[in-house]
C-alpha cells in the first residue's frame, strides 16, 4: 500500500498515474459534442449506489474506466460553447497546472512553517490585487474558499469596526438584487432579523442611491447604527453595477463601512477596455474578487481585500501549537493571522502561474471579449419579436424571456419558460440559468467562454424556442 504514497520512491509511479488521468481528461475534453448528457440524478444515482467503497478495484486504469461511468460521462462541462447557465468559466490550462502542482506539494498557508514560498507568493498576489483596485498603501488581504465566505469575513469585520452597544441596532444596507450570502452572513453574525434592509435598484438593476440615502439616514435617525453598505459589482443575476461613487460618498457622510461585492465584476480589474466601469472602487473598506468567475481559474480562488490591513485583526487567534504571539513580533508571516480558515489550500498559485503566463492582459482580453459577446447577444434579442430582454448588459450578462405573441396569460408563458429551460437541460443541447423579475420566469446566459459565438447563441434562442412552442402545442391539446 505504501506504493501509492506520493513520495521520493513513487515519483515515477506518480508520474505514470497522473498522465494516465490527465489523458483521459484530455480526450473526454477533445471529444465533448454537448455541454451535458440530460442525465437525471434518478438515473445515475444507482450507479453510484451500487458501488462497494470497501472493495477496493487497487488499479489506476479500472478505476479511471469507472470514474468515466460514475462521472466523467455525465459531468456538466464549462468549456463548452453552449454551456451558457451559472457564473462558471472554462478554465486557463496555467492555472489547471498550478492546481495540479499546488495539490501534489499540499501546501498549507495557515503559517509560514507550513508552506514558506507559498505564504510570499499570496502576499504578493494579494498586494497585486490591492493594486489593481486601488486601495492605497495600507491595504492587505487574504484568499478565501469564494465569494460567500469573502462577503462574511468582511462583514464581521465591519460589525467589530461598528460603534455600538447592541448588535440588534446594527444596519446592513444592499440592494434587491445583492448576493444571498450578504444576508446569510447577517444571521451568522448574530445580527437581528432586520439587520439587512433591502434597496430597491434601478431600471438597469443598480442600486437607487437616492434611496439608499433615505434608508441611511432614516437608520441615523431611529438611533441605529448603518454597520455596512454593499455594493454589488456584478450582481448574479445580471450583472449590473452600483454606482459606486455616489455610494462611497454616503458611505463617508454616514461613517459607514462600503463593502464592494466584485465577485463577478473583479474580471474588469484585468480589463484592457472596461476598467473605467468599475471606478470608485478604490474607495471602499473591502472588496470581494472571485478568480474563479472572471478570471478563468478552476474552483477554488477567491480573496477578500481590505484598504486597512488592521482591520484584519479581527480574525486574529492566537494558539500555542500554532500562531503563537511572539511569532508576530519575530515578523514571521502567518497568513491565518488573517483568515477564518486554518489549513489552507495555496490556491493563489493557480493565478500566480496564469498571470507569469498570460499576464493581466490576456485574462482581461478573454473577459472584455465575452463583454463584447454580451453586447452582440443583447443586439440579438432586442431584434427578435419572440423575446424579450431586460438590461442593456454591463459586464457578460443577458436575461430573457419566451413571449409568444399569440399567448396573453403571464402564467402560461412563466410556464412555456420554465418547461423550456428544462426541457434543453434534458437534451443537454445546451444549459441555460433562469431568474425571477417582477415575479415572472425568466432565462438567463452567463457568458463567460470567449469561445461561444454570436451563432451559438442564435442556435439556443431556436432551441428554447421550439421547446416553449412545443409546451404551448400540447398545452393547446391539454385544454380542449
Ligand atoms: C457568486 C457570487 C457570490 C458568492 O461567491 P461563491 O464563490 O459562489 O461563494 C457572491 N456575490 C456575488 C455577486 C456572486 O456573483
């Protein structure tokens, strides 16, 4: 057994494993025709039951021919041109070799006696980042597991700066649209039921600063205290962005912590054409960037910026066995000092090795060019009667719907919508996401592959199209 430990005497065997499995990767890669198989979890899920864990099959190739049934058949595919649905992306093969890298040498950033170079090399992508927003010189920060856990670091740091007496009169304002996991943080944060106040957002889905203002200064009024402002870079939904210096500037006037949410929109940062669309975000206390959205790296790289580096302190522990205080003074760098996590993967290499490859600019081009791509599909839509389209797209987003014109009843098209988009997951043809607006269905393209094409998006639109007349034919049938 000890064969398969990855050690000085298997290196040749470790060579020969992970060849063997990159091989099949790349073929599967080579030969994927659609983005999924339609599978469903009924179907496959007796697969996966039937096999014993405890009897080992001992070799890599019968191992690797199950893992095409069990996974590899079936699995979603991003890099697909008509994988349109989630804010996931195909990944840049740098960064696919930092992660098969970073795993074999296991690496832990918690402290400097567990990784060394590791712990040097997020230092300086994180002071990189810092950079590129703009934070100025005393900025830190630390990479995260994503966008959520970001969001939740850097509110708890905003409640500990927060000057208050009762965690219940602390105010977190974000706009309608903002990422759920501002108001989960809330409640992990052992803030009160009412602690996340909702403001409405624009027609183009920005936040209305005009109401934020109201709501801050109706909190100041009621004896509140306004803990945190977040400002969404990006929303999920359709990547729209708050105007971020007008909220900076009521951010200022009520001494209130601007958290900006660039989990989507921090691929600007790398931006060649759009960069100026994210300004005003060097004002704020923290920022949340997901590398693993806009910056084509594999799942996970995430990181969350603060302009205060002592702000940080809020997520310092300090234990005998592992961070002891002296070592602060002997300077050694311990990056759990900073992180509410304790082993930690060096996912920062995986955008160290893209940006020595690649640099900034290449990341930034694939990303302007999927903005572009945005526009071209929005062109699209605007033009064809069988849709309607909400939002002009700010970053790589188009939200949609199926509205035929012989059809009058919401419900019923809510309906042809909701069956279509399942009905393409089914075929597998493509896989497309779906929202809410206004209370009715919609359907949603994440663009985020430079190699979708306008084409590609043509031949979707069809797809769902002929899906949602079809559940409208039947339904025709159904009723007479
Ligand atoms: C995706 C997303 C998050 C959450 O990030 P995870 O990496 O999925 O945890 C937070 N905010 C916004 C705006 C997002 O789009």
């Amino acid at each position: 057994m000890r064969s398969h430990l990855l050690n000085d005497t298997n290196a040749e065997r470790y060579r020969r494993t992970v060849t063997e499995g990159v091989e099949r990767v790349a073929a599967k890669i080579a030969a994927t025709d659609r983005p999924f198989t339609g599978i469903t979890a009924d179907a496959l899920a007796p697969r996966i039951e039937s096999i014993d864990l405890d009897r080992p099959l001992g070799d890599t190739t019968a191992v690797l021919d199950e893992l095409e049934e069990v996974y590899l058949r079936d699995a979603v595919y991003f890099h697909h041109p008509r994988y349109l649905a989630h804010l996931n992306c195909p990944v840049v093969i740098p960064a696919v070799l930092g992660e098969a890298v970073l795993s074999a040498v296991n690496s832990s950033l918690d402290t400097w006696d567990q990784s060394a170079g590791g712990t040097l090399i997020e230092r300086k992508l994180v002071d990189w980042t810092t950079a590129r927003i703009g934070l100025g010189p005393a900025a830190d920060g630390v990479f995260t597991s994503g966008g959520s856990q970001s969001n939740l670091q850097a509110l708890l740091l905003a409640r500990e700066e927060a000057k208050t007496d009762s965690l219940e009169k602390l105010r977190i304002f974000a706009s309608e649209v903002s990422h759920f996991s501002v108001k989960k943080s809330a409640q992990l944060l052992g803030l009160g039921q009412d602690a996340v106040i909702t403001i409405p957002v624009d027609h183009d889905k920005r936040m209305r600063t005009v109401a934020l203002a109201r709501e801050l200064e109706r909190c100041a009024q009621d004896g509140l205290v306004p803990m945190a402002v977040v400002a969404t870079a990006g929303t999920t939904d359709f990547g729209s962005i708050d105007p971020l210096p007008e909220i900076a500037e009521l951010c200022e006037q009520y001494g209130t912590w601007m958290h900006v949410d660039a989990a989507y929109g921090c691929g600007l940062l790398a931006s060649v054409k759009y960069r100026d669309r994210i300004d005003g975000i060097e004002h704020a206390d923290s920022v949340t960037v997901d590398y693993h959205k806009s910056f084509f790296q594999p799942v996970s790289s995430s990181a969350v910026l603060v302009k205060d580096a002592a702000t940080l302190r809020h997520a310092t522990y300090h234990a005998e066995y592992l961070n002891p205080r002296r070592m602060v003074q002997e300077r050694i760098p311990n990056q759990v000092d900073k992180s509410l996590q304790t082993t930690r993967r060096f996912d920062a290499l995986k955008l160290w090795m893209t940006l020595r490859t690649m640099g900034a600019d290449g990341i930034g081009q694939l990303f302007d060019e999927v903005c572009d791509l945005a526009v071209r599909g929005w062109e699209l839509l605007a033009a064809d009667p069988r849709y309607d389209v909400v939002v002009e797209p700010s970053l790589s987003t188009l939200v949609f719907r199926y509205i035929p014109a012989a059809v009058t009843d919401p419900a019923e098209i809510d309906r042809a919508n909701l069956y279509a988009r399942k009905a393409l997951f089914a075929s597998g043809d493509a896989v497309v996401a779906g929202t809410k607006v206004s209370g009715r269905h919609y359907l949603k393209f994440t663009l985020l592959n430079p190699e979708t094409t306008v084409d590609d998006m043509a031949a979707v639109l069809d797809l769902i199209a002929g899906h949602a007349e079809q559940y409208l034919g039947e339904s025709v049938v159904r009723a007479s």
